[in-house]
C-alpha cells in the first residue's frame, strides 16, 4: 500500500470558538507538497493535525506508514548529548558495548538491524552540513539554525514515511538552507512543506492552497502555481466585470418595467375615470393588469437578484491582493549624498569593518553571511542601540531600524497610537490617512498592537517606521520576511518600491532581495565585511 494521509470530515476549532476547519475532505500522497496560504489560514494547525499534536473536533486524520514533524519552533534540551538529539544514543551504546566484547542478549536487541546508525548518523549530518560536529558533544554547542538541521537529521534517521516540515528555512543562512533544498530535493515518500521561501516551493511537486479552511490543487512548483493563479484571477476579473454589466443591464429593465407599468396603470385610470366600457369588463382588464403587472415585476426583480448573486460569486472568486502603495517623498536621499560612514569599526562579540566603508545616495544594500556572523550586531551598531568597541559609524540622515523581533510596537496601545508614538505632530486624521494606505483601515487602526497576526504586526510596524517624523532617509531591516507568507512579502515589497531613501537589509532570502532592487551586496564572513556579488552568494563554496 503506497503511503498517504486522509482527512475525512475534519473538524477543528479553538478553545475561544474560533472555527479553524469545517468537514474538511483532502488527501497527501507521494510526492513532494508546497503548503501555502495567507497568514491565519490555519497552515501549521493543519500540519500539527496530521502529525498527531492536535485531535480534531469531528472527522478523521488517517496515515499509513510513520510520520517525521519539524515544527516551526525547534526547542532542543542545551543539555543533551547530539547522540541523544538524534535518538540513537542507546543504539550506539550498545554497538560500543558489543565492540568491547559484552554480548549480553539486551545489547543485541537494542542494536536490531541497524548495526550502520552510527555511520549513518555521521553520513547524515555531513550531508546536511553539520560534518564538524561529534556525536558527543552538547546541544548548547550549536547555533540556532545548526539545531534545526540537527533535528531534521534526526527525522531522516528514523527513515519516517512521512515528513511534514513547517517554515523550515525561517532561521537558516544561505549555506544551511542549500542543505536543506537537497535534502528535500532527494525525498522519496510523502513531504509537506509549509514555507514561504520561493526557493524551497519550487523543488515541490504540486501546491495546495489553504484558503477559508478548503484547500486547491494546483500541479507543479510555486512558479507553475503563481503562473496558474494569474490565470485564474484574469478570468475571475473578466467575470466580474460582465456579471457588474449584467446587474447594470437588469437594473435598467426594472426600471424601464416600472415606467411601463406606470403609464399602463395611468391609462387603466382613465378609462375607468370615463367609464367607456361596462364596469364589469373594466373591472376584469383591471384584475387582469394587476396579475400581469405582478408578474412583470416579480420577473425583473427576480432577475435583478440573480444579476447580484452572480455578481457577488464573481467578486468572491478574486482574491484582495492588496498592496501597500506609500507616496513618502521626504524619504528621497540625493545621489551622491552621505548617508553611513562606517571607519575602522570594531563590535561587540568581534567584528569589524576594516578601512572606510561609505553608503552614498539611495543606495539600497544587502548584507548577508552566516548565522552568527554578526549581521545584526552590525545593524544595532550603527542604529546606536550597541556602543562601538572601537572606530565609528557616523549617520548623516534620519535612520530608522526594523529588528527581527518587532518590538517597535507597545503592545497595549493601538496601531493608530504606535503610529502617533513616532510621528508626534501629525494630526489624528494624518495618521489615519496614511497608515489607510499600509492597509488598516476605519476599525483596523483601532486594533491593539498586542492583537495582530504576524502579517499585520509586520505591516504596523513597518508603518510606525515609515510615517516616522522626520521621515528616515536611512532604513535598516533585520530578516523582515521571517515569518511572513507570501501576501505580505509582497505588501513589503511594494512599500519599499515607494520608498526613496537608503537601505540597507539584512536577509537570506534571496528572492525578496533580488525583488527589492539590491545596488551593493556585502558579505560578512569570520567577523570582516567584504563586498561580494550576488552570484557568488547564490553558489556559495
């Protein structure tokens, strides 16, 4: 029997009554699936339903053969030996039990069949790039990205029949992720990938979209889907378009019937006002006028209704694909003008910048290198939020700095309120203005900060940052597409189309950089910056 998973009738809401799932009929079979929709569309709930970490309120989750699950936040105990990380630590130690000469009969039941795992384990992390580190040495002495491939090393081991992987890439650099497509790439059982990294959903064999708890096949990669889509919604738009031609057409007809009607009944009057035919015979034609009137009526309004049922299916079929579009000319930096000047620059936790490095004009630059390299110590550096060690990084225009967690925003205020925090003369109505055009509109700039989505937390705080008073004429940006889906990749990047002073980004993904207009690629490698280019970072050695 080949391997799949079923859900039948599924059903799952929160403990607060939030409906996630209603009935929900699908099915993964071999083969690699893309998982993608909006923020909120209840993606991850549907992986942790699959693999067992949430019980659905009615229907079923049906799997043959063994599920392997990555969540989204790898929490690994520091404690642990990477023997122990990868649950082959009894197995190894009863193999190093049995090389030693002790042939107790439970050393050979704990070993089975699989007298390689210790090779294979070692295998195993060299393929995905962990080949320094020893089977016996502490979980605390990993980084964050090396933890989640030392847990997806432990999910290969176990040769799962399944893999479900949720943003696996969220915290890899460029290097960790190129090991981490390989693997994906050579997946020969059933994978479901949830992800927003483009790159990733390109290796998948067909997408399924999530949306309002119903999920769409599509055959092919994420470029194949897109193109698809595109398709998809032309003919949605061309929809609309007649069904609002044939409202106009049906409303038109009632009207010209009611016209119509009047005139026949103003006519009816009069006879019966000069009383040229007998009374009963004016009294039929009149009771036959009112049947035939009603039924006139009831037809056009009928069709009217139909014309709005049509209409609002039609609309329903096309996607809100919103997109932030800011007019910020009080951003916009001269060419040539002065912007950052980093000199001789030494941080905290040892890098540095040897020499003069200038940022000039609207330049816009993308910093990128390895976890722990020092990308972010360098962008707090020159945001003032950490002292230099030695040397200086002189800011010559307003500057604002978006971290990765966020925290921009005080939770217990609303979004109009954070706005208000950053731009303090602007009017209220200002304010409400512009942060319309970042898409929280009437109600939505009211919502508390603390009460957002990702998406919409990014978008605030995005917002908050770019309406700030006075305007940055320098943005810096800590991996801003971490956890964002694809709609709000693409709100980000049209809000950066408008904006028209200097950046300079920190990201691995390398897509959304390409998309943004990158002018100067730096490279942050064993502590120094050097410049590098974008096809050297796209094949890294």
């Amino acid at each position: 029997m080949s391997t799949s998973l079923t859900c039948t009738s599924l059903t799952f809401a929160w403990p607060d009554g939030t409906l996630v799932f209603d009935g929900l009929d699908t099915a993964f079979g071999p083969g690699r699936t893309g998982l993608v929709g909006v923020n909120g569309s209840g993606k991850s709930t549907l992986l942790k339903l699959l693999a067992g970490e949430l019980t659905p309120a009615g229907g079923t989750v049906k799997v043959t053969g063994e599920v392997g699950y990555l969540p989204q936040n790898v929490t690994l105990d520091t404690t642990l030996r990477v023997d122990e990380a990868l649950g082959i630590a009894g197995r190894r130690a009863a193999l190093h039990a049995i090389e030693a000469g002790d042939v107790a009969e439970e050393h050979f039941e704990t070993v089975g069949d699989d007298w390689d795992v210790e090779e294979r384990a070692v295998v195993t992390l060299g393929e995905l790039g962990l080949g320094h580190i020893g089977l016996d040495r502490t979980v605390g002495e990993v980084s964050g990205g090396e933890s989640v491939l030392l847990r997806l090393a432990a999910l290969l081991l176990r040769r799962p029949d399944v893999l479900l992987l949720d943003e696996p890439t969220n915290n890899l650099d460029l290097y960790a992720r190129r090991r981490l497509y390989a693997a994906v790439a050579s997946w020969p059982g059933v994978l479901v990938v949830v992800s927003h990294d483009r790159e990733l959903l390109d290796l998948v064999d067909q997408i399924a979209d999530l949306r309002s708890g119903e999920i769409t096949w599509y055959g092919g990669n994420f470029s194949a889907y897109e193109e698809a889509l595109a398709v998809e919604q032309e003919a949605a738009e061309r929809m609309v378009r007649v069904a609002e031609a044939d409202l106009r057409k049906q409303k038109r007809e009632l009207a010209d019937a009611q016209v119509k009607l009047a005139r026949r009944k103003r006519y009816g009057q009069k006879m019966w006002d000069s009383k040229r035919e007998p009374k009963v015979v004016m009294g039929e034609r009149k009771r036959q006028a009112q049947v035939a009137a009603g039924k006139h009526r009831i037809m056009h309004e009928e069709k009217l209704t139909e014309a709005r049922e049509r209409l609002d299916e039609a609309v329903e079929a096309v996607r809100d694909d919103d997109e932030i579009r800011v007019d910020l000319p009080y951003t916009a930096v001269p060419p040539g003008r002065e912007v950052l000047t980093l000199e001789n620059l030494e941080m905290a936790h040892g890098a540095r910048v040897e020499g003069i490095l200038d940022l000039r004009g609207p330049e816009r630059i993308a910093l990128v290198g390895r976890n722990g390299a020092g990308k972010t110590t360098l962008l707090r550096t020159v945001a003032g939020e950490l002292a230099a060690v030695a040397g200086e990084a002189r800011v010559h225009v307003p500057l604002r700095f978006l971290p990765q967690r966020l925290d921009v925003l005080d939770d217990e205020r609303t979004v109009a309120e954070n706005v208000a925090r950053f731009a303090p003369g602007a009017t209220n109505n200002r304010i409400r203005a512009r942060l319309a055009r970042f898409l929280f509109r009437g109600a939505r700039a009211d919502q508390q900060a603390g009460t957002l989505s990702g998406g919409e937390r990014f978008r605030a705080a995005l917002a908050a940052l770019m309406l700030a008073e006075p305007a940055p004429q320098l943005l810096l940006l800590d991996e801003p597409t971490n956890n964002l889906d694809m709609a709000s990749v693409r709100q980000l990047t049209s809000a950066l189309e408008s904006y028209e002073g200097a950046l300079l980004v920190a990201s691995h993904d390398l897509p959304f950089l390409e998309s943004i207009g990158i002018t100067r690629w730096l490279l942050m490698e064993e502590g120094e910056l050097k410049e590098t280019t974008p096809e050297a970072i796209a094949d890294p050695a």
